[in-house]
C-alpha cells in the first residue's frame, strides 16, 4: 500500500469521527433543552401537556435532522473518494 493512500485513508477516517462527534453535540444539547423546558411548561400547565408534548416532539424531530446530516456526511467521507 502507498504511503500517500495510507495517510488519505488515515485523514478520511479522522474526518467521519471528528464529523460525527461534533456533530451530534448539538442534536443532543438542543433535544435535552427542548424537553426539559416543554416538562416545565406540563408542570406549570397541566392543561397543555398535549400541545406541549406534540410541539416537543415535531422540534426533537427537526432538531435531530442535523445529527442525521452528520452521519450522512461521514458515511460519504469513509466510504467514497480515492480508493
């Protein structure tokens, strides 16, 4: 194997996990806010506990396309480009 390929090889793989790592800190930050402060709005508001959890639940989906974009991107990165 040539060294050159081995070192792509090696950069290709550092990128799909700094990718992924990154990545998915900010799906987490931003689900674990949503939901903390949608059970303080059912704690406060028992009545709107539905409205809440369905609106929760559509902004953890939203949210969540980002860490999804991240997998998306290090699966390209680790499996397409130079062989």
């Amino acid at each position: 194997m040539d060294i050159g390929l081995a070192i792509v090889n090696a950069a290709r793989a550092l990128g799909a996990a700094l990718c992924m790592g990154i990545g998915a800190i900010g799906p987490a930050i931003g689900e674990g806010n949503a939901v903390g402060k949608a059970l303080e709005g059912m704690a406060r508001q028992p009545e709107m506990a539905g409205t809440l959890r369905t609106n929760m639940i559509l902004g953890c989906a939203i949210t969540e396309t980002t860490g999804i974009y991240s997998f998306v991107i290090s699966l390209l990165l680790m499996f397409m480009g130079i062989r």
